[in-house]
C-alpha cells in the first residue's frame, strides 16, 4: 500500500488532549506515512500548562519550538524556551516543560526510537485515552 509522503496537522483526525493543558498530535508514523526508526507530531500547550517530569527509557525526544515561551527542564538544569528554540532529552534524562506565557507554547516533536503508542495515530488516540 503506497504511503501519503505529506501531510497537514490541521487535518489530522486524532488530537489527544492530555492534562495540565497539553493538546497532542501524532502526524508522521510508520504505519500512516512509513517512517522508519522516528515519529513527528506537534503540539499545543495552554497558557500555566506543563509537561510534568518524566524520563524516556529507550527513546530520545527532541523538540522545536516555534511559538511561545517557556521553561525546559533538563537533567536539573533550566532553559528559556523561545521561538526557534530546540531540545534534545536524551534516553534515561529527566525532562520537563512549562508555559510560562500568555499564549500558547507550540513545538514539534521528534521521537527516536518511537513509543510503542506511536505505531500510528489511531493507536496513539487509543492508548491515550487511559491517561488523559
């Protein structure tokens, strides 16, 4: 089956709207694009909202941000979040993030290799809904 190589994410059917303001979206997967090895989605957080800390046992996540502002946490270090910002958490590295502006904090984000939730964007809106 020929894979769709473009996409749009205000089209994308599944948007997973996570606790303490954050609205995710799964774009490029294996199974919906053919991505080998990463996924890439983007992502909205409300004004206050945050990513509490957590670590990636396998995977490396980066973000780009591209609107907003903010505070990233990495390994107990903090940064300013600003657009044209990027983070890297390597495996195994405590991460966090908060808005810490008026508006919303946008960010693409990369994982390599993927969650097991990212398979596609359908499963990913599944496996979800037990943690939102």
């Amino acid at each position: 089956m020929k894979k769709n190589l473009f996409a749009y994410a205000k089209d994308m059917e599944y948007v997973v709207h996570k606790t303490q303001g954050r609205h995710s979206t799964l774009i490029v997967t294996e199974e919906d694009m053919g991505s080998k090895g990463f996924i890439v989605g983007c992502h909205t957080m409300d004004p206050g909202g945050g990513a509490p800390e957590h670590v990636h046992e396998k995977e490396q996540e980066a973000m780009f941000f591209y609107e907003g502002s903010g505070i990233a946490t990495i390994d107990g270090v903090e940064y300013e979040i600003r657009p044209e910002s990027v983070m890297l958490a390597p495996p195994k590295i405590k991460h966090s993030i908060r808005n810490t502006g008026n508006g919303p904090l946008k960010f693409v984000f990369v994982y390599c290799p993927p969650l097991p939730e990212h398979i596609s964007r359908e499963e990913y809106f599944k496996r979800a809904k037990d943690k939102i």
